[in-house]
C-alpha cells in the first residue's frame, strides 16, 4: 500500500502545528482557556483536511481503495467532536448540579456572604455537613463544609471565601476543566500542563483575596490551620 499526500498537506500541517505550539506556550503562560482550545483545533486541523485528500494505492484489493483515509475521516469527524461536547456538557454543566445534589448542600446567607455577595452578584453560597475543612467552587456554587466553620476565625472565613469568590469572578471551574481536558486530548499538554495552569490560578485567587483584605495575613493563616488539620488527620 502506498500513501500519497499532497504537498500543500505537508506544508499547512507544518505551519497549523507550529501555531498549536505557540498557542500552547501561551495558553501554559497565561491559562487562558480559549487558547487550549485555539491550540487543540490547530493541532488536529491537518488531520481533518488529510482525511478528504490522502490517496491510497492498493491495487492488490480494490475493496480497500481509501480505507486509510475513511479511518482517519471517521475519527476526526465523528469521535472527537461529539467526545469534546460530551466531556463539555458533563464536566461543566452536569457536575455542579450532582455535587449539589451529592452533598446535600443547602443554601448559605449569613451576614458575611450577604457582604460578599456585593462584590459578585452571581455567587451563591453552599454549606454541607462534614466535618473536614474543605472549600471549592463550581461555576458560580461555593460549598463550604461545617468543620471549615469550626476551623477558622472570621477574618480567616472571608479570606477564604474571597479566594473562592474570585474563582467564581473569573470562572476558573472553565478554566480547570479546559485545561484538564486539554491535558487529556493534546498529547503536547500531556504531562504538566493542567497543574501548571491550575496552580496559576490558585495563586491569582489569593493575590485577590489578600488586596481585598489589605493583607495576605488571614489568607496564610488560614491555609496553615487546613494544612495542620489534614496533617494530623493523616496521622491519626
């Protein structure tokens, strides 16, 4: 069996890849996550078009003329988009909804929150009972466990939740969930770039947090009591 492929091929896969690449860079510099997305469209577009133009000589079994390029058709047009939009919908709609469901969370509006809420109106606070201390976000849902309560001071609550209000201000659970799924698909940002990504954020959710608070001091304090906590639960 002989393959041919055109030149052109050859050349825009050429200059389609070395685009992916830098939108890699970039999207690893900043974790914006339209750039994951620029650089996964990139990486695959000379697979889509080598699909319709590759030609195979098999003159041995005429039944197979352009199997090559129906295998490749078929995975660049029918697996990968609707795999993309599944993970898409699952990952960032489905999920914060069965966490809710999940945990049994019920609605959070104390004094604090309330104060909160005022620097982003579409934050919704969620408590759920258990006794670890633990804080996420997903889209615009902050759940906050009970042992968190138990755990921190006042001041050391709302920088928490400023950190996590910020998640919610810049929609990092998009932000994780691209560069996660990016990770999975891009055999580039196979290795580090998630938790690189994910780590940039973390560290731009406390700056938020302590400019708010005009000190990074409950900020500090607070993650040393988590720390401290899981380290002796893990000993225990």
């Amino acid at each position: 069996m002989n393959i041919y492929v055109p030149k052109e091929i050859v050349t825009l896969a050429i200059v389609s890849w070395l685009l992916a690449l830098c939108f890699f860079l970039l999207w690893r510099k900043s974790g914006k996550p339209f750039l994951v997305y620029a650089h996964l469209v990139l990486l695959f577009l000379p697979l889509g078009i080598y699909a319709t133009r590759v030609e195979c000589d098999m003159h041995w079994f005429t039944g197979l003329l352009g199997l090559c390029s129906l295998i490749w058709a078929k995975l660049a047009a029918y697996v990968i988009p609707p795999v993309a939009g599944i993970s898409i919908i699952v990952g960032y709609f489905l999920i914060p909804k069965l966490y809710q469901t999940r945990l049994a969370a019920k609605p959070l509006n104390d004094a604090l929150t309330r104060k909160l809420r005022t620097l982003q109106k579409n934050a919704t606070f969620f408590w759920f009972d258990s006794a670890k201390p633990v804080t996420f976000t997903s889209r615009n849902k902050i759940f906050v466990s009970v042992g968190l309560f138990d755990l921190l001071t006042k001041k050391e609550l709302e920088a928490v939740f400023l950190h996590e209000l910020y998640h919610v201000k810049v929609n990092s659970t998009w932000t994780k969930f691209s560069s996660i799924f990016g990770q999975f698909v891009s055999p580039i940002a196979r290795f580090s770039t998630a938790n690189h990504v994910i780590c940039l954020d973390e560290k731009s959710a406390d700056i938020f947090a302590s400019h708010v608070q005009c000190t990074e001091r409950f900020v500090v304090s607070a993650r040393t009591k988590i720390r401290e906590w899981s380290r002796r639960e893990s000993y225990f």
